[in-house]
C-alpha cells in the first residue's frame, strides 16, 4: 500500500491534534488530580479534627457518668438510712401504742378492782354518817 504525501501529512496533522487534545485533557486532570488531592487532605484534616473531638467527647461523658455516679451513690444510701430510721421509728411508736394499750387495760383492770372497794368505802361512809346523825347530841 502506498500511501500519498497528503494524506500522510492529513494523517499526521490529524494525530498532532488529537495530540494537542490529550495534552489538554491530561493537564485538566492533573488540575483536578491536585485539586482532589487538596480537598482529600481538608478531608483527612476535618476526620483527624473529629476524631479528636470524639475522643474529647468520649473522655467528657466517663467523666460526666463518673461524676453523676457518686451522688447517685450518696443519695441510694441515704434513702437506705432513711428507710432503716424509718422503720424503726415505726416500731418504736408500734411498741408505745402497745405499751399504752396495755397500760390502758391495766387502768381498766385497776379500776374494776377499785370500784367494789370504793363502793365499800362510800357504804361504810354513808353509814358512820347515818350513825353519827343517830348518836345523841352532847351538851357542854
């Protein structure tokens, strides 16, 4: 096959374009290539930054869990203690409300005993009365 001096040099011209083109192209991608490769180091830098603040976030809430758990410590116990006095005060007024029952019954007790002998006692009352209305008048 031969080939013409024309279109040879149509070829060429043809291949020095197509040439120019992708001279063009790969420098758009080298400009992109470097513009990729800043936003992925802003990227890197913002996931490095969050990391950190993760980490920060992190260290505050053991911090944060930490220092709520003492006085929710302190409160359980305290609600214990309250609950222990509590209950002892509540046996303490069971035993006083018994012991005033039983000193009531012990009243009642007394008094039943006590009323046939006052009876007695006002009976014979009435009657040294009686005898003493009955006895004579002595006259000095």
């Amino acid at each position: 096959m031969i080939v013409s001096h024309d279109t040879h040099s149509n070829g060429v011209a043809e291949l020095a374009r197509e040439n120019v083109i992708l001279e063009r192209e790969k420098a758009e991608l080298e400009k992109e290539k470097v513009v990729l490769k800043q936003e992925k180091d802003v990227l890197e830098k913002e996931n490095s930054l969050l990391g950190r603040q993760a980490a920060d976030l992190a260290r505050e809430k053991d911090r944060l869990t930490h220092a709520f758990r003492k006085p929710e410590q302190l409160a359980e116990k305290a609600r214990t203690v309250a609950e222990n006095r509590a209950e002892v005060h509540v046996e303490m007024l069971r035993y006083s409300l018994r012991r005033t029952e039983d000193n009531g019954k012990e009243v009642v007790g007394l008094l039943v005993e006590a009323q046939p002998r006052a009876e007695t006692a006002e009976l014979t009352a009435k009657q040294k009365v009686q005898q003493i209305r009955k006895e004579p008048k002595s006259k000095t």
